[in-house]
C-alpha cells in the first residue's frame, strides 16, 4: 500500500509526464542499452528507431501516474502488458534494472525538478507496480509449466517443413527436438522465437497461424525489406535446424460466443485469422472472412480459405486487392471501406469483429467498426508492435 505523500507526489508529476515523458522514456531506453546492453534482446530495435516502443512506454507511465490511487482503471491494459512480458520471458531479476534505469532517466530529463522527495515516491510506486506484474506473470510460468506438453523458458524445436504460401510470406512448422508433447494453445496467440542474426541475440513474436491441437506449431513469416528476423528466417533457417520457442502466450483470442463472427485482416495480419479459421470452421457458427492484400501475388493462403469455405457453409470469404493484377479475380477492387464491411454485417450488428494488419487499415478499420454500431465490448484487435492508440482520425 503507497503511502498518501507518495500517491500526492506520484500525481503531481502528471503534467510533466504528459510534457516531458517521451523524452523521458527515449532517455531511459539509451541508458538501459548502454548500462546493460544484454537487456537490447527483449526488445525490436526498429520499434525503438520509429519512437513507437518509448512512446508506448510514456503513455504507460502517465496512464499509471494519473491512476496511481485506483488501479483498478488499468485492469484492461495490464493483462496485454503482462502477457507480452511472459512471452519474451521477462523475470524478477530484470525489474531493479529497469527501475534503477527508469528512476535515473527521470532525474536526467527533469533536474532540479525532480527532486529527492519526488525519486523516492516514484521509487515507492514503481517497487508497487514491478510487484503486482511479477507476481501475475510468475503465476502464467508455473500455470504454463503444469500443463500437458507445457514449459518454461526456452525449448528447442526442429523445422519439420518450410513452405512458401505467398510470394512474401513463408510458413515454418516446429516439433519439439525432445519428442514430448506440445502445449495446446488458443487460436489467435502467438510465440516468441529465439535467434542468433550476426552475434546478435533477437527474440521475436510471431502468431501461430494454425489450429490449436496439432504435433506441430506453425508461423507464417512476412519478409519485412529491413526485417532482421524475417529476413533471416526467410533465407538461412530451413528444414532439419533448431531453435529455441518459448511457450505461447497472448490476449487476442477468441471467446466462447456463439453469434456471427467476423475476422478482418490485412496483410500478414491473415496469420492468426488462419488459425482462428481453423479452430471454428466445422463449429456452424456464420464466419465472414474478409482479406485484404496488394494483389494475389502476396495474398496468403487464398485456396485454403477457399477450400474451407466449400467444405462449411457457414463460412463466407471475401477479398480486396487495391491493385490487382489481371487475373487475380477479387471480390472487391480498392480497399476495405466502411460499406464493404458493414455489407457483410447482420442488421443488428450483434457480432465479434477481430481485425489485425498494418496500423492505417486498423485505424480505418477501428474507426469504421465504430460509426457501424458493432458493440465495443465485441471488437477485438492486436499490434504486431507496441501498443498504440487507435482513437484518432483514419
């Protein structure tokens, strides 16, 4: 419990959170690396050169500074926050580090502002909240750990198959190099994959793109033009390699209901739409499954959707390619617009709407799903990156 002059002092640095956090985060990102550069494998350094990871870090801070005396407004946030740290592998030991990192970059940025009474509240509060994700995250290890085929940390695995699905995109099939069981998972989460690219460390979250239930556990990698991972993974890893997976983890998976269901994607955000696909298809719950790519060319998994949806009624496809080339046959020309979508929607817009891509389709998509009256406690989504906000204009 946080005393009452550290919670005063903890929301009096609001303002200056909200002026200087960013600056404050980016500061704390440079000295983490430099102090403890082993810390640099938790994290995508692309995410750090677009400015996205220190300013999803910022509004985290402020988001907890400004709620810092009823925590229970941050419910929502903390279960994405603490699922991401367990599927990197993040552990006790890790948090003085970034507390001491955190605490110094503070000072750096504020300076005689950030007085000793301020550091020691802002101390108080951050051994409160490295308290509250340790022991929830540690729970997820051992829970994971006790299941069937379940573990923690690394695990070695073989690539069983490697197949080309798109002219950019390519699927790697894993089993476990020591012939045990595999942990079953819910459709639409993901693993982290461990690699070595150059001498450097990487670890990298990719959706399991199949159903749950199978020997193997599947990826499907975007080549990225600057991606190290993907890049990597696309050239040198190939059947008969291991590596190293942590077990699989994530938030955006698909509840129990019964109503409509719509899965929307963009791009490589087809790969835990695929997955959720395979998981419900046979349920006779109605599925729209809208897709939008460049053109054929790159669009994954276009024939097994296809085959899926001539084996089960209930499950409709649609396509959007924004430039097509001539004989790639499209449902729809351009890209998924608000009536596209709300023509595949019953009247009473009573469904579940999961949509994954690149951030402006999500953004329009977030926007969209919203002027059509879709409930909001109904729409899901996820970042393939940092968290951000999809409130704003598409």
């Amino acid at each position: 419990m946080l005393s009452t002059q550290t919670i005063i002092l903890v929301k009096a640095t609001v303002p200056v959170l909200q002026q200087y956090g960013e600056q404050i985060t980016t500061h704390f990102y440079q000295k983490l690396f430099s102090d403890y550069p082993a810390t640099r494998v938790y994290f995508n350094q692309a995410h750090q050169a677009a400015g996205t990871q220190p300013r999803a870090l910022a509004n985290s801070i402020l988001a907890y500074a400004a709620n810092i005396d009823r925590l229970a407004a941050l419910k929502d946030a903390l279960p994405a926050i603490i699922q991401k740290h367990v599927s990197l592998d993040i552990r006790p030991e890790h948090y003085p580090i970034v507390g001491r990192c955190l605490l110094s970059a503070i000072k750096d940025v504020l300076g005689d502002a950030a007085t000793d009474e301020i550091i020691a509240a802002w101390g108080e509060a951050y051994q409160q909240l490295a308290a509250i994700l340790i022991g929830a995250e540690e729970q997820i290890y051992r829970d994971r750990a006790a299941l069937t085929g379940g573990w923690r940390g690394p695990r070695a695995f073989r690539v069983a198959r490697k197949e080309i699905e798109s002219s950019v995109i390519t699927s790697f099939y894993f089993e476990p190099v020591d012939g045990g069981q595999l942990m079953t998972f819910a459709a639409g989460q993901f693993i982290s994959i461990l690699l070595t690219v150059d001498g450097q460390a990487l670890r990298r979250n990719y959706s399991l793109s199949d159903a749950p239930d199978k020997a193997y556990y599947r990826i499907s990698v975007k080549r990225e033009p600057n991606g190290v991972a993907s890049n990597y993974l696309h050239d040198y890893v190939n059947v008969g390699d291991t590596v190293e997976l942590l077990a699989p983890s994530g938030e955006f998976v698909l509840t129990e209901a019964t109503r409509p269901l719509v899965l929307l994607s963009g791009g490589v955000g087809i790969t835990p739409a695929i997955s959720m696909l395979n998981a419900v298809a046979a349920s006779g719950r109605q599925i729209e499954f809208i897709h939008a790519a460049i053109n054929g060319k790159v669009h994954a998994f276009r024939e097994h959707v296809e085959a899926i949806a001539q084996q089960y009624p209930n499950v409709r496809p649609y396509f959007v390619y924004n430039d097509a080339a001539a004989d790639d046959a499209p449902h729809a020309h351009g890209f998924v617009t608000q009536e596209i979508l709300g023509a595949r929607l019953p009247a009473n817009r009573d469904v579940d709407l999961y949509f994954l891509g690149p951030k402006p389709f999500m953004r329009a998509m977030f926007q969209s799903s919203k002027q059509l009256g879709i409930p909001p406690q109904q729409i899901k989504y996820e970042f393939f990156g940092p968290l951000e906000d999809l409130n704003v204009a598409a």
